[in-house]
C-alpha cells in the first residue's frame, strides 16, 4: 500500500497507459473497408436483380406451356370421355366396348407430344437456389405436368382409364409476380 503523501508532496495518481485516438491509417483502413463491403453488396444486389430479370419470365413462359398443354389435353380427353360415356353405359357388346375405348385412347395419345414438350421447356430453365418461389413455382409446374403425363399414358394404354378419378395439383404453378 502506498503511504499517504505528506503535506507539501504533490499527490500522483497511478493510471494504466493513456488512451490512444484511432490513428490516420486506421481510420483510412475502416473506411476503405467500409467502402469495399457496401460496394460488394450494391454488385450482388445488381446481379441478383438482373438474374431475376432472366429467371422471372423463363419460368412464366414455363407456367403459360405447363398450364396451357395440360388444359387442352384435358379438354380434350374430357370431350372424347364425355362422347363415348352414354355408348359406354349402355353395356353394348365386348367388341364395340373395345373399338370405343380404342377411340379414346387414339383420341388422346397426340396431346401427350404437347405436355412432353411443355415439360422439356420447363425441365430447361435454370433457376438459382436463392430464388426460392420461382424454384418451388418450375417445381410445381413440372409435377403437374408429370401428372398429367402419368394420367394421358394411360389413357393412351387404355381408353378406359379416362373415366378413373383424377386429380392434378397445380400448386404455385402460377404466373409468380415480380419481386
């Protein structure tokens, strides 16, 4: 312990060392650092914006084909379906049961070369892993068209098949708005 000091001693405090201001260099230093990092940022904010402006309308075009296709195949498989339904209904003979589902089935088997297509367009565009909702929509799109695709194979196979329960999950396949 120190002793206490005497009546005409000066009193001297005991301090760690003084602290020191940020010297020029430093300071320069942050500020390059600073200046780099928002830099950086406003790039990726650049390019994520302008990789969106590719990915947004390539999936849109993919939803528009997807959508399309599958509504005129099952419109058309519907028509043909709802043509044949009453004959079907009526018990007619084996033979002519065949020729009508034969009829169905030929009816419907062109429109499977409309959703492969759609399918191989949407299967094409490239979305980054980022961009979730314009993922999740291609997603979407491509699993009702492979629905779709299970749905006309067996129609195609067999006429009678478009008359089994079916649904199709769309999902978010859906024109996705901008971001």
């Amino acid at each position: 312990m120190a002793s206490p000091p005497t009546p005409g001693e000066p009193e001297t405090l005991e301090q760690g060392r003084t602290p020191r201001a940020p010297s020029r260099r430093r300071r320069l230093v942050f500020i390059c650092l600073v200046a780099a990092l928002l830099l950086a940022a406003a790039t990726g904010v650049g390019l994520d914006h302008r990789v969106r402006q590719r990915e947004g309308p390539a999936v849109a075009r993919c939803v528009e084909d997807a959508t399309t296709s599958v509504a005129f195949a099952n419109r058309r498989s519907d028509a043909i379906s709802g043509y044949v339904r009453p004959a079907l209904e009526t018990g007619p003979p084996a033979s002519l049961r065949r020729r009508l589902e034969g009829l169905v089935s030929t009816t419907v088997a062109p429109v499977l070369h409309d959703v492969r297509r759609a399918r191989a367009g949407c299967a094409r565009v490239q979305v980054r892993a980022f961009h979730d909702r314009l993922r999740t929509t291609r997603a979407d799109c491509l699993r009702l068209l492979e629905e779709d695709l299970a749905f006309l194979r067996a129609v195609s196979a067999a006429g009678v098949r478009a008359f089994d329960a079916r649904s199709l999950h769309a999902g978010t396949c859906v024109v996705p708005e901008p971001s």
